[in-house]
C-alpha cells in the first residue's frame, strides 16, 4: 500500500466524527428504512433496520423520510434513537394577500385547522409578480422592490404562531414567471423574436430558464423561506412558458429543456441540503398521461430525480372533454384523480405524490361549483391511490369547514 495516502485517511478520520443512529417512527417506533440523513453537504440512507452511519464534522443533521415531518438533531442527543413524526398532508392554499396573521383569511384557514384534521398551509412566499410575502434578507430581491408589497410584517411572528398550533408549513415558490426580476434583467428575459420582452396573457414577463442566473435567484429566495421555518419549500411554474417561437438563449429542444430545469433542481437541492426542508414541484395534471416533456421541460423521471415529492395539478376541469373516456372529465373527480396517480406509479411511488385538487368551479365543461361531493371525491381518490396527502386550490382561499368532516386521518 502506498504509504502517502495513509496520512490523508488518518487525517480525515481525525477531522470527521462518525455518528450512528436508528431512524424509527415516533409513535409506533418501527424502524424507517431509506429515510435521508444530512448535514450541510453530505447525505446517507438507513437500512432495513432504520440505522445509519454519517461521517461529518458538523454537530447538526436533517432526517428526511417520505410521508414524515423533517426532523433536526444534533450530535450531542443524549439518544442515537432517533423518532419522526408521521404526517399526511392535508393542506390549503393561502393567497399571497391573504397571507397575514391578522387578516380575516388567515384567521379563518386557522378556525378550520382547529376545528378538523387540515394540517397543512401552503403559502405564496414569492408570487407570479416576484413580490415576497415578507422582507427577506435577500439583497438582490430587496433592490428590486420585491419586499414593496409583502403581506406579512413579522415574519417570525407568524410562523411561531404557526408552529405552536403544529401547522406544517409549505412555502409556494413562483420560479420562472417573474415580472420584477424580469423587467430588472432584460439580458436574460424571455423575449420575443423582435427581441422586446414577452409577457404573457396577464402581462406578466418569464425569465429564461436556460440562464442559470434565473436558478441562483430563485434558490436564494427559496433559502430564505428555509431560514425562516418553512418545512417544505414548493416550486410553482418550474417549467418554459407553454408557447412556441420566443427567444432564449439556447435550442428549445427536448433534451435542453429538460436539462435546465434538472439544473435548476439539482442547485436547489444543494443549497437546500443544509436546513433540512423537503423539495416539492408542481406540474400540469396531463404530465401523468404524456411520454414526452409536453414542450415545457418537465417529465416525471426528471423532475423525481433532484425533488422529494411531486405535486400534479390534477384539477378534473383542466382534462380535455374525451379525456378518461369522459365526454366531462369534472364530473367524475374520483377516477380523474384515481386513475392518474395510478398511472405514474411505476415511475414513481405514490407516497412521493401529493397532487393538488380542485376547490373552485368547473371552468371547461357544466360550469358546475365543486361542492362537499366533488371535493370530497379528489380526496377520496388521493387517500384511496396512497398519494402522500393532498392540496385544495382556491384562488380566493376561501374554504367551507363541513367540508372537511369526513377527511381520513
């Protein structure tokens, strides 16, 4: 053996510590195989038995395991037991200007949480516009006025009360739709073949996801929401615009766009590492049914590769007519939802599904309000497909609480 490489090795086992555990459920204490142990850098998986062994010169580790709450410890536990917190999401979608421990919005989701087994918020923490819901200690977002609108004064006020009512908190993320970083950065906006900036029907501008200044600014806002508390950290529009013959900045092709959007992942997924936060990114409902990236860079097997969870907008009004078989695929919300989640399960496993579920009228068929029945329905097909929890999509955010009252535990 070559001499010179053992004073490396006796050095790093000098400089790192190994420590080893067993990762069990806090309630029934069975183990937990494949549960993610990390520090700031590094990852391991348990075993069958739930044990692991990290090497690191860190004293502070992450455990996350699909269907759980993400758990920190540190090296110094008096225990190498360590138990999670199973958890099936059941959450409702917070508007950006509803986002405010005082307004009548929130106190309201509140209410509903109290009163039944809702669990989960999902708030706008940057929205379509680029605007924050609170003033970040992002410096580049801050030049931009991103802060300008926030909704939310005291941030750490309102996720301490959030947190002492257990509330498992998920931040949404808008990634390439962003009308301020957009009009800040017309280098590397997307822009039209005259070369003006594009926008979009609501007049909104996209940055290029090909540029990877687009994923440094995102990620670093996605840290903040991380720093904060969040638990998970959801990427909404983490995709091209759904529109042919605009400019960017490479080949639109297959191939280049499902790599950039891989890139954007895998750098979130690297600077997310170090607070332990699970990684979710929604898509169209019909990515459950196409083969190919739909013209948007996103598949399943690309987007399960650098996230924790998948989260299809399986909205059964956003389902062509014939679509299922189905001359009105928003009458039949349970083999929508059913049958979808279903249909992916060889690439991924349904606990690393969480789908969003529609709670506003039907906009494509009868024009019917989705009431208890319909909403009731999706969650029937989420719980019945073994999804890992489920989204209800309300623009206003407005929830009826009787809705609520059969949704399993």
């Amino acid at each position: 053996m070559n001499k010179l490489l053992i004073i490396p090795a006796l050095l790093q086992s000098l400089l790192f510590a190994s420590f080893s555990g067993t990762i069990v459920d806090k309630n029934t204490l069975v183990p937990i195989e494949k549960a993610t142990i990390s520090d700031s850098t590094k990852s391991v998986k348990s075993d069958e038995n739930g044990s692991f062994s990290i090497k690191s010169e860190e004293k502070t580790y992450h455990v996350k395991a699909y269907g759980c709450r993400p758990y920190s410890f540190s090296s110094d536990a008096n225990t190498s037991v360590i138990g999670i917190e199973p958890i099936k999401i059941k959450a409702l979608y917070l508007t950006f200007w509803g986002a405010n421990i005082y307004s009548k919005t929130t106190k309201r989701i509140l209410d509903i949480i109290e009163n039944t087994k809702i669990n989960t918020i999902v708030v706008d923490v940057k929205n379509e516009y680029g605007s924050t819901s609170f003033r970040t200690s992002f410096d580049q977002a801050n030049r931009y006025g991103a802060y300008k609108k926030r909704t939310i004064g005291d941030i750490k006020n309102f996720m301490e009360v959030m947190k002492s009512k257990n509330i498992y908190m998920i931040a949404r993320i808008v990634v390439f739709k962003d009308e301020l970083q957009a009009s800040n950065n017309e280098d590397y906006a997307i822009k039209k073949e005259d070369g003006t900036i594009w926008r979009n029907h609501d007049d909104m501008a996209w940055v290029d996801p090909f540029d990877k200044r687009s994923h440094k600014y995102t990620v670093g806002i996605a840290e903040e929401a991380a720093k904060v508390g969040f638990d998970e950290i959801n990427f909404d529009y983490i995709r091209f615009p759904a529109k042919t013959g605009l400019k960017l900045t490479k080949k639109n092709t297959q191939e280049n766009r499902i790599e950039a959007i891989e890139g954007f992942l895998q750098l979130a997924q690297k600077r997310l590492k170090k607070y332990g936060v699970f990684i979710s990114v929604d898509t169209y409902g019909n990515i459950c049914w196409e083969k190919g990236d739909i013209g948007i860079g996103q598949t399943i097997e690309s987007l399960a590769k650098y996230s924790d969870y998948i989260s299809p907008m399986l909205y059964p009004s956003g389902f062509a007519s014939g679509s299922f078989f189905f001359k009105y695929p928003s009458e039949h919300p349970y083999e929508v939802i059913y049958r979808s989640i279903k249909h992916i399960k060889p690439i991924i496993d349904s606990n690393r599904v969480r789908p969003w579920l529609q709670y506003f009228k039907d906009y494509a068929h009868t024009k019917n309000h989705y009431k208890k029945f319909e909403v009731n329905e999706q969650i029937r097909a989420s719980d019945d497909a073994n999804a890992s929890g489920w989204m209800l999509w309300s623009p206003s955010s407005k929830y009826h609480e009787e809705y609520f009252e059969d949704a399993k535990e």
